[in-house]
C-alpha cells in the first residue's frame, strides 16, 4: 500500500500539492468512527490514504442507509468549495486507517488562491452527485445479491486488499437491508465460489466473478471518476 499517498492530492501541481500538505496532519480513523454529523458545521476535511469513509443518510437524524464511499481517490468536504460549510450527511469510518486531516478555515484559504483545487473540487462533487444518484437508483431497481457485489467491489478498491474486515450487522446497515437478507446474498456468493467469508473477515476469491455478478452501479461509478478526471 502507498503510504500516505491521495490520488486528489497528487493531482494537484508540485507546489499546490506541497502548500496544501503542508496545512495538513495525517491522522488515524477508527473503525465505524463518526466524523461528520448531518447539518453540523464542518470542522475538518480528511482526504484519506488507507482509511475510507461511508456518506450515509438519515431520516429523523437516525442513519438507515449508505449513499456514497470515500477513499483515497477522493475528498470528504468537496461542498466546501461551494460555500456550504455544514455537513449534508452522516459520515462513518468504513475502513479504519490514515487520512490527511485540514481544518475548513484552512481550506478555505488554499481555495481561494489555488485554482487548480477549486477545478479539481469541483470535478469530485460531479463524481460524487453521479455515485449518490446512482446509488438512490441502485436501491429501487436492484436486488440485494448485485447491490452487495457492488459494494464488496467498491470496498476492495478503496482498502487496495483482497481481505478486509466487515460484519453482516455492519453491511445491513450500509445496504439498507434485514440481516437475514443480507446472509443469504453473501451465502449465495460464497457458493459461487466468489468471496470467502468468515467471523467477519472476507476475501475476495474471484474479483472476474464478482464484478460479473455486480450491478451495472459499479461500472456506471467508475466511468464517472474516469470521465471526470481524464
């Protein structure tokens, strides 16, 4: 794994890149650790490295389902370029790991001499209205089994491991579902011979497999990202 490494960050140009760094503090993020509440101020904006971040929704300040991810391809608090300094959405540690961590006041200073930041802020927000539009669509029109292949591969790519850690408890309340559902989908694709799944701990046996079994979502996001950054 790259260490320290943000692929937004290193889009930036040498010097932009180096005096946005240097307002930055690389801090570590715990295991369904809530950073962000809805309709609280920002305080901070984390550009993560080998942690990821769930965006989830809530209705009656209860959270009840995941819209969007956030790894090391991107940043939480791209709106900040738009002026909105307060939190649309919940925002939970699916991934515990590091993230470069900037105060909003801080960030809004770089914003407003830098802009190469700006463009590249406002190229992410596209990416991230596609994934939560997408994902809103996702939960109408499709069944359980091709959303949790889905969120498996978006997972794998943001923590760059086939293995990772992630509970039924945890992925019925990312997805949005009854347990008992989600049992039956990731058993399903275990017998596909696609993951391996154990105590919490899942392997990505066959991502060829996996991808195939996948919802047209996850190829819909990744041409977003590449469209948005080519």
């Amino acid at each position: 794994m790259a260490d320290n490494k943000n692929d937004f960050i290193d889009r930036l140009p040498r010097k932009e890149r180096e005096r946005l760094l240097g307002s930055c503090k690389l801090t570590d993020l715990a295991y369904e650790q809530v950073i962000w509440e809805s309709g609280k101020p920002l305080r901070y904006i984390y550009f993560p490295t080998s942690a990821f971040i769930s965006l989830v929704a809530s209705i009656d300040d209860e959270p009840v389902l995941e819209v969007g991810m956030i790894g090391h391809e991107g940043v939480l608090g791209a709106q900040l370029a738009l002026g909105v300094s307060s939190a649309p959405l919940h925002a939970v540690v699916q991934g515990e790991g590091e993230s470069w961590r900037i105060g909003a006041g801080a960030l809004r200073s770089e914003l407003g001499v830098s802009e190469p930041l700006r463009r590249l802020m406002h190229a992410y927000l596209s990416v991230l209205m596609r994934q939560m539009s997408t994902s809103a669509a996702c939960v109408r029109f499709h069944c359980i089994g091709p959303r949790l292949a889905r969120w498996l591969l978006m997972t794998q790519d943001r923590a760059r491991s086939d293995v990772f850690n992630v509970t039924q408890q945890f992925l019925s309340y990312m997805l949005g579902v009854r347990r008992v559902g989600i049992t039956a989908a990731a058993g399903a694709l275990q017998s596909e011979g696609l993951i391996s799944y154990s105590r919490g701990a899942l392997t990505v046996l066959d991502r060829a497999g996996l991808e195939a079994a996948s919802c047209s979502c996850y190829a819909s996001d990744r041409f977003a990202y590449a469209s948005a950054f080519h």
